[in-house]
C-alpha cells in the first residue's frame, strides 16, 4: 500500500490554513532540521541494525506536530490527540501516529533502541525535547521549562513531566550510542548541513 506523505511544501501550507503562530511554525521548522539531521547522522554512519525511518516521514512528522497548538491555547484542548485526529482526517495515518506521541511515547522500546532501532516516532519526539521554542536547548534545559511551563506547581504533573524526561535521557544514550558526535554538538552539527527545511 502506498504511503500518503505530505511534502514540506504542502506541511507549510498546512500551517497556513490551521493559522498557525509564528513562534510555533519556528519551533516545528527547527525540530524538523533536528529529526532530519539524526536520520541523516544515523544513515551516514550506518552503525545500526534496524532499518531507518524514511526521512520524508520523519520530516512531515516534526513539520506537523504542533499542527494544533494553537487551536489548543485557544480551547484549551489536547494538542497531540486533536493533532492526530487532524492528520487522519487530512488522510496521514502514518503522520497522526507521530503526532499522537510526541508529547509521551506509548510504548518504550529500549530492547530495540539497544539495538539501533528507531522510528519515526522516537526520532521526532527526541527531537521536540531539543528544542525550546526556535532554539536547540539541552535536555535539561527544555525539562526546566516545561515544568515551569506546564507543571503548575503540582507535584503529581511535575511527576509525570520528570517520569518522561527520564525516559528521554535514556533514548538519547542509546540514540548517540549510534552516532559520532555528541548531544551537546546538535546546534554547531546542523549549522554546518544543508537541509530540506529552507523557510
């Protein structure tokens, strides 16, 4: 079955015509160069033992995973789960899964990770917890953030919050366990490649 994947032109159109803000399309346009550029590393280096994700997927899924968000500020909605449903109604199945877990992985997998496999999933989800707002921040950093941001000085969501970076940290020493240069070199890595992302 053939897969519907939209191009970066037509995710910037979709950003369009979902009145997308500014600072938001900034934030998805920067984690889309991060995830495009792990896959890229991943591919160049070529240590893994899984197959890649295609970076046209990864792409597409970093471009729109706030494809709600500001519907969401406004309503007060869940982003990830209406940014799902936007994307299965647009007729992106394999986008909709990403969306639906860039806030929160479903499903963990470090048996697989341990082994260089990684989905379109995990790379876009890893890569949105890079960066703060349009700059690529430390995993530290970003959690620092989000629970000033969104942990309202509640012990059970800052739990939660802390309980996901955790797993993070862990994915991304499996992550560059596959690559050659390190998590704090992300910026100065990307800096220094061409991408497909060019507004």
């Amino acid at each position: 079955m053939m897969k519907n994947i939209p191009s970066v032109d037509q995710c910037l159109e979709l950003h369009d015509r979902f009145a997308m803000l500014d600072n938001i399309r900034a934030h998805s346009s920067v984690v889309a160069r991060v995830a495009e550029s792990l896959v890229d590393s991943l591919e160049r280096v070529g240590k893994t033992s899984g197959s890649l994700p295609e970076k046209e997927v990864v792409v597409a899924g970093a471009l729109l995973h706030d494809i709600a968000k500001t519907l969401c500020i406004k309503t007060g909605c869940r982003h990830a789960d209406i940014g799902q449903q936007i994307c299965l109604e647009l007729g992106y199945p394999e986008i909709s899964d990403i969306v639906a877990e860039h806030v929160v992985l479903k499903s963990f997998r470090a048996d697989l990770y341990r082994k260089g496999v990684f989905g379109a999933k995990e790379i876009v989800f890893y890569a949105d917890k890079r960066v703060c707002h349009d700059e690529i921040v430390s995993l530290e950093g970003r959690l620092e953030y989000i629970l000033g941001r969104y942990g309202d000085n509640n012990p059970a969501k800052e739990h939660l919050i802390q309980q996901n970076f955790r797993q993070t940290i862990e994915f991304e020493k499996y992550l560059f366990g596959f690559l050659d240069f390190q998590p704090e070199e992300i910026a100065r890595h990307i800096s220094s490649r061409r991408c497909s992302i060019s507004r």
